[in-house]
C-alpha cells in the first residue's frame, strides 16, 4: 500500500514534469508579487527575479532528469 501510494510522487513523463513546472510557477510568480508590495522598488524586482529564476533551474533540473532515468533504462534493457 506504502508503495502505491509512493508511486504518487514519482514523475514519469514529460507532461507531468511541465505541469509540475507550471505549477511552481504560478507560486513563484505570486510570492513574487507579494515581495514586490513588501519591498518596493529594487528590492522587490530583484527577490521577484530571484523566485522565477529558481523556476527555471528546478524545471531544468527536472526534465534533465527526465531525460538521464530514460537513457539508464534503455541501458538496462539493452543489457
């Protein structure tokens, strides 16, 4: 049951991967806004900068990954 469950949070394909980086987006974006309303000016661009930007890494990050899980299971059926 523990692993049904677990098998939940394992992305598996690139439509889940994108939407996932959708998601963080989304959440990014609006406490990007919440910092631009608390520190006004260039501080908030720049913390507002700083959400998206780590979006773009951990997207990156993800489909990379993606990408390297693909490559090691063909290598293993390969073999």
């Amino acid at each position: 049951m523990v692993r049904k469950i677990g098998r939940l949070f394992i992305i598996k394909t690139r439509l889940e991967a994108f939407l996932i980086i959708y998601a963080l987006a989304l959440g990014a974006c609006e406490r990007g806004i919440v910092y631009l309303g608390q520190y006004p000016g260039w501080g908030g661009k720049a913390l507002f900068l700083a959400c998206t930007g780590a979006v773009f890494m951990a997207g990156g990050k993800i489909l990379d990954c993606l990408k390297h899980e693909k490559r090691l299971r063909e290598a293993e059926s390969e073999a």
